[in-house]
C-alpha cells in the first residue's frame, strides 16, 4: 500500500497539491485544485485509495478549515509557519509548484514544526479580539484627524485631557470663516463619535463574551 504526502499552496480561490509516492523519491505534482470544500472532499476520496495520506499548508489567511476539513476525512494534516521552514542556501527562486515540492519533502522527512492550532471556540474568540482592535485603532485614527486639523487652524485647548465631555463641548463650539472648515470639522466629529460607539459595542460584547465563554475562570 503507498503511503501519499499532500502539500497544498493555498490561495483564495485555488490550491497547488503535490503527491508524494514512499516507493520512490520522485514527487508528482496534480496541479492546481479548486479551492472549496467540495473539491477538496472529492480529491481527499480519490487519494484514500493509495493508502494513508497526510497533508500540510503554511499558515496564512486561509485559516484552518482546511485542517478541519482534512482531519475530519480520517487524514494527518499538519500547518507550518512560513517563518520556521528549513530553507537551503541558495533556493532563492520561489513558485507554488517549488514550494510545494520542498514542503512535501520536508514533510516526509518529519523536519516542518506545526504550529499550535486553535478550536473554533479559540479562532471565533480571536476574531472578536481583531474587532475590538481594529475598531480602537479607528477611534484614535479618527481622534488623532480632529487633532491635528484644530491645531493646524491655531485652536488650542489649554487643558491637559482631551476627549472628555468638557472637551467635545469645547470642540462644538469653534467657528471658521470659511463654510467648508466648519463642514470638514463636523464630518471629522461624526466619524470620531461613530467610532467611538463602534468599540464601545465590541468592548461590552468582548466582556460579555468573557464572563459566559471558557475563560470566566482565568
């Protein structure tokens, strides 16, 4: 019974698979796939009837339903970080198909550290962690806008905490000569306060999320 290796470059809509037969060392490539699980659930059926198959990917922002998918078809997978691939001196040209051939061999060989890889409860949970960060870096983004345009039009607020109440109070109240000035500031400070709501929503879901998930106890 053969034993094949599964590499698969992953990209969005499609996946390079090299096949490594242990009866020799020569690696066949199958080319590129579709990437859905459908595709992936016909081609693992077709391999299961050469004998044990194991698969690996790099990590990347395809996630790791790929791995579910693999393992739940009864398969050994295995993702690596790109950072942590033996690479030889000199193998600076880099194709899918190249690589895809080096992981297989390194694959065989045992030599791909895998990473530490989350359950869906972990990866839903640090979704909701970029959320919440991706909104606090809009929120300052939108502060750090009202800021730098108030003191490029010599309005200085002379206390030392910005953003309070006191402090937007203090923003309503500033006038331009000029219309489209007064426009612009309005604009700036909607934007600010719909981003300010935005992670104050997903603060409250994060702690919410905290005291009734796996980790109320920590």
């Amino acid at each position: 019974m053969e034993r094949s290796t599964l590499e698969l470059m992953c990209q969005k809509t499609s996946s390079r698979l090299q096949l490594r037969v242990e009866r020799g060392d020569e690696v066949l490539s199958l080319g590129t796939f579709e990437n859905t699980p459908a595709s992936i659930d016909k081609l693992l059926k077709k391999l299961s009837g050469r004998g044990d198959v194991s698969a690996c990917y790099e990590a990347g922002p395809t996630g790791y339903g790929l791995y579910r998918q693999i393992r739940a078809a009864g398969c050994a997978c295995c993702v690596v970080a790109p950072s942590l691939i033996p690479v030889r001196a000199g193998e600076r040209v880099k194709t899918d198909r190249l690589d895809a051939t080096r992981l297989a061999r390194l694959l065989r060989a045992g030599e791909l550290p895998p990473v530490w890889l989350p359950d869906e409860t972990h990866e839903a949970m640090r979704d909701l962690v970029r959320a919440r960060e991706s909104a606090a870096e809009d929120q300052r983004h939108k502060r750090q806008l009202v800021s730098a345009f108030v003191l490029r039009h010599g309005r200085i607020y002379h206390r030392s905490k910005p953003w309070t109440m006191r402090y937007r109070r203090w923003l309503q109240t500033l006038t331009f000569d000029h219309p489209a000035h007064q426009i612009a500031l309005q604009e700036m400070l909607l934007a600010e306060r719909n981003a300010s709501e935005r992670l104050s929503g997903s603060r409250s879901t994060s702690r919410l999320w905290c005291r009734t998930g796996p980790w109320h106890q920590l």
